[in-house]
C-alpha cells in the first residue's frame, strides 16, 4: 500500500527510531518498503538502514534530488509517504493513514487529495508548545506543512504534479502549493521532531520564517527566494 521515502544525510541517532514507529506498520501490510535514499554520510546510517530491512540509495545533492529518486526507484506502494530520518510518527498512525486511503478511493479523489500529519516536538516548556501551535495555524490556514510534518500522497497525484523539483531548498513548499490548499487533509496522528533551536541563530531563524511567509502569503515561487531561505 504505502513506500516510505526517507532522505539521510548524517543520520544514525535519528534514524533508528524514525524506523521503529514504522515496524507495526509494515508487520500489518501497510506499509510495503521502505527506501533511505543518504547524501553521502559518514556515520553509521547505512548500518542502521541494512539492519531495519530498508532499501539503500546513495545520491549527493539536496534533499529535493533524494526525494525525487527515492519515488522513482519505489515499486511496491500506490501511496508514498515521504518522512524526514529525523521525524517519528506517532504509535498507531498507519490505522489512521489507511482510513484515509480506503476513504479518498472510495470516495473517487485519491489522484487529487493529499495528507500531513500534525507536528509535534520532543522538547518541553513553552516555546516548543508555541512553535507547534504556530505550525498547525501554518498548516490549516495557508494548507503549508513542514517537510518535517511527512507527506502521504498517491503515486500517480504524485506524478501528475511532477513530483520534487531539484530546489536547494523549499522543496517541499514547491509541492505543497502544487497540491493546493483545498486538497490536503491534516491527520491527527502526530508527528515528532527533536525539537526547536536547530537554526544557527535569531537572524537565520527570522531569515528563514520571512522566506517561507513570502512563498506562502506573498505567492513569490520557491525558487526566487531560496536565497534568501539559505
């Protein structure tokens, strides 16, 4: 039913708990393989993908490029789920996602209707319960998810959209506003992140919201202001 595409660089503390929240999933059928597509990392990532069973693909580039020819190179799932090697999804969250599939195709909209999952954070106190509050308004009011909130789509609305463009970054703003607002649901499964503070400072930070605020309010496209993104 579902390929995982997971793109790694650097990511062997992450990534063996990204892959644990997928096990009950793929002992269920739901989820059918599972493809890390790493760009170039010199830990013990490969280590931690051949022992979870997943496929392996080595492509140097942005993350956009490892996207893209993870979905290429997946053959077993209509649906793809493209998840950060940083992000793990909430217990029991293939229940959810195959409800939603079973109800898009019955429905006869599953090649025009996408999903993200709602995000939460690893961290305590009240900035972490802030920066989620501010990406669930994000996402239910302009309908833009972070790429850290994972991605189900089915393969052919995939292909129709033409797929991840090779953008340095805001990949996954260009293919969310190439959904549309109107056709993507937000689950209530959760999906965890680290935390906050990965950015190098205030400036970067504020650089970075202003980048995606132009993209998402202005219509500016992704590729003009990647500069500035960073």
């Amino acid at each position: 039913m579902i390929s995982v595409i997971v793109p790694s660089m650097n990511s062997e503390a992450d990534l063996a708990h990204t892959l644990s929240a997928l096990v009950p999933a793929a002992a269920e059928g739901v989820v059918r393989e599972v493809i890390i597509v790493d760009g170039g990392s010199s830990d013990a990532t490969e280590r931690v993908a051949d022992a979870a069973g997943c496929d392996w693909l080595q492509l140097p580039g942005p993350r956009s490029k490892r996207l893209a020819k993870g979905a290429d190179c997946s053959k077993r799932g209509d649906w793809l789920l493209f998840l950060s090697a940083d992000t793990m999804l909430q217990s029991g969250w293939h229940h959810e996602a195959q409800t939603f599939i079973e109800r898009v195709q019955r429905a006869g909209s599953a090649d025009r209707t996408a999903a993200a999952f709602k995000l939460r954070f690893e961290d305590f106190g009240m900035g972490a319960r802030l920066s989620e509050m501010m990406a669930a308004l994000r996402s239910r009011i302009l309908g833009m998810p972070y790429g850290n909130q994972g991605l189900l789509i089915s393969r052919r609305f995939y292909t129709e959209l033409g797929g991840y463009r090779p953008l340095p970054e805001l990949e996954d703003l260009d293919l969310v506003k190439r959904i549309g607002r109107r056709r993507l649901v937000f689950l209530h499964s959760a999906a965890v992140s680290p935390g906050r503070g990965q950015e190098p400072g205030m400036v970067a930070s504020l650089r970075k919201s202003f980048a995606r605020f132009c993209v998402g309010m202005l219509r500016v496209p992704p590729k003009l202001v990647v500069r500035l993104h960073g």
